[in-house]
C-alpha cells in the first residue's frame, strides 16, 4: 500500500475522530498531516480530494449540495495551487537576482573605491549613499606628482548594472592616465572619447573634474553637462554658483571642454554635487536650493567630513529616509 493510501486511510479516521469528539489531540494530528504531506510535496488540491474521499467513504448518503460544495472547493483549491506555484517560481527568481544584485552592488563599492586624501592645505569631505543598491553616482581622487589634488563627480543617465559598469569603465580610464598633471579639460575630452566609443548611445555621463593646486591655492575646473556646484565665500558670508558648461560625456567625440579656474582665499569652501542632493523632495515638493544652501551654512563650523555627513542625514530625515536618487556631497576648504 502506498504511502499516500496511508495518509488517506489515516486522514479519514483523523476526520471522523474529530466529527464525533471534536478533540484537540486530533488537530495536532491533522498538523502532522500537513507536514508529511508538505515534505512529499503534495499539493493543498490533493489534500482536498483527500478529504472529499473521506467524506464520502464515511457518509455515502451525503447530500448533493454538499458534494458540489466539494466539488466547487476542489476546482478553487487547483486554481490556487497553479497561483501558489508560479509565485514561488517567482519569488525564487526574485531572491536569485536579489543575490546577484548583491554581489555586484559589493563589487562595485571594491571597483570604484577612492582613498579621501588627509591634507594639511585642503581639507575633504565626501559621501555618497545610493538611493537602491547600485550606485549611478560616482566620485574619484587623484593626486599628481606635483601635489595638486584632482576630484571627479558624475553622474550616469542611468541606472543599475549597466550605469555601475559604465563608472568601473570611468574609473579605471582615469586611473590609466599619467601621474603628471592634466588640466580638468584634458581629462573630461579624453573620457569623452572613451564613452563615446565603448558606451551604448541611449547612455551619457554627466561630470564634473577640478585640480586644485596646493601651492597656489587656485581650483582648476571643467564641466561636461553636470550639476553646477557652489563656492562659499567665507568673508562675506555668501554663495556663488560655479558656472561652467560643457556637453554631456558620451554625444560626440569631437566635443571639447573649457577650463575655468579661480583663487582660494583660506576658509573658503568648494561644494560639488549630484542631482540627488539639489532634487531632493519634501513630499510633492522640491527643496529650493537657497535651502540646501542654509543647511550647508548650519554645519559648516565643523570639519568637512562631519558637514558632508550631517547635512545628509538632514536630507534623509527629511525624505522620510526614503532616497528618491543616488546622494552624493563632496566639500574642499582650504584650511591655511
């Protein structure tokens, strides 16, 4: 005899016992019922087609409106188990990719890695925390033989896999590059090229590069298509858009990049950021960047990794810690 007739012959004495005693030991056993049933695999229909056999084995004279009842039970219970089944096959997938989006998203924090230099004439602070696991914002610092300090940020149109590939791309280019010192526009043309070349055409790069030379105290800056930054002035107390243009990385690689450069006077401050900081929304409402700004200004009494930090964690409370895009916030003051 088959271990499924067992589990009938069993389930049928389970039932009547109950009918007739309505015993709780009798409804432990109807557990372990399920759970046999559950390691064999068989199926919730199955079960009720148990049932419905021993329903009938028990009361041959059962009414017809009781076994169309059964019968309606049956079909719903089939139905279910075909629904039942596929959502799993469907949660499996999701947990696999889940898994696999995991092991990229580590991946890419070990492929674009950057060490935030300790310098006694310009001080740093960086953060960027992604809105899901993959990051679209990147940012890099590079340090040149003559000790001027090179930082990107960027942006890709894009998200997920591809856009965290694309910045691997980005970084390692630029880590190709030659230890001697390239002027911002030098840089973002090449890069240009690259993306250009190896990128698909639905996919651009927006990005900003500086060079700021520690001797002098002047900032070297290009942009390619990427949210204007801010410069604080610290003896009057006020902001200035760093204004500068170029054409996003990527739509033709016979475009070309100005440099712009200016003086730093000591504790002044250079502000570079995503669209993820300058969108951040309040409900249905976008923060005006006078307020962005205001927030930057509360905390700037403290070292630059401590503003950076804090003024995201000022941005994330107010985003119910709900990131709608990627947050990314790099400070330079110059310190003497």
């Amino acid at each position: 005899m088959s271990t499924l007739k067992l589990d009938v012959e069993n389930y049928k004495e389970l039932l009547q016992e109950y009918i007739r005693t309505k015993d709780e030991q009798a409804l432990y056993q109807a557990e372990q019922f399920s759970k046999h049933s559950m390691q064999h695999n068989i199926s919730p229909e199955e079960i009720i087609n148990v049932h419905i056999q021993s329903l009938e084995e028990l009361y041959p004279e059962m009414p017809e409106y009781i076994q169309s009842s059964m019968s309606f039970l049956l079909e719903t219970m089939i139905s279910y188990g075909l629904a039942y089944q596929e959502y799993q096959s469907l949660r499996e997938k999701q947990l696999e990719l889940k898994s696999e989006l995991s092991v990229a998203a580590n991946m890419q924090k070990t492929l674009l890695s950057t060490v935030k230099p300790e310098l006694e004439e310009v001080e740093v602070g960086a953060i960027s925390v992604p809105a899901k696991q993959m990051n679209g914002d990147y940012y890099h610092f590079v340090q040149d033989r003559e000790g001027s300090l090179g930082v990107a940020i960027a942006d890709v149109i894009g998200k997920g896999v591809p856009a965290a590939l694309c910045m691997s791309m980005i970084k390692y280019s630029m880590d190709s590059f030659p230890e001697l010192r390239m002027d911002p526009g030098v840089i973002l043309g090449s890069l240009n090229r690259v993306v250009e070349r190896n990128v698909d055409s639905s996919m651009f790069i927006t990005m900003f590069y500086g060079l700021y030379d520690t001797d002098s105290h002047t900032f070297h800056y290009s942009s390619a298509g990427h949210e204007p930054g801010f410069y604080y002035h610290k003896d009057r107390d006020e902001y200035e858009e760093i204004e500068a243009s170029g054409l996003v990385l990527g739509v033709s690689a016979e475009a070309s990049y100005t440099e712009h450069q200016r003086k730093v006077e000591q504790g002044d401050m250079i502000i570079l950021l995503t669209d993820g900081v300058t969108e951040c929304r309040q409900g249905d409402r976008f923060i005006e960047q006078e307020e962005i700004l205001h927030v930057i200004k509360q905390y700037a009494h403290l070292p630059a990794q401590e503003v950076v930090e804090q003024v995201f964690k000022h941005f994330e409370r107010l985003q119910d810690f709900q990131l709608r895009d990627d947050f990314t916030l790099i400070i330079l003051r110059r310190n003497v």
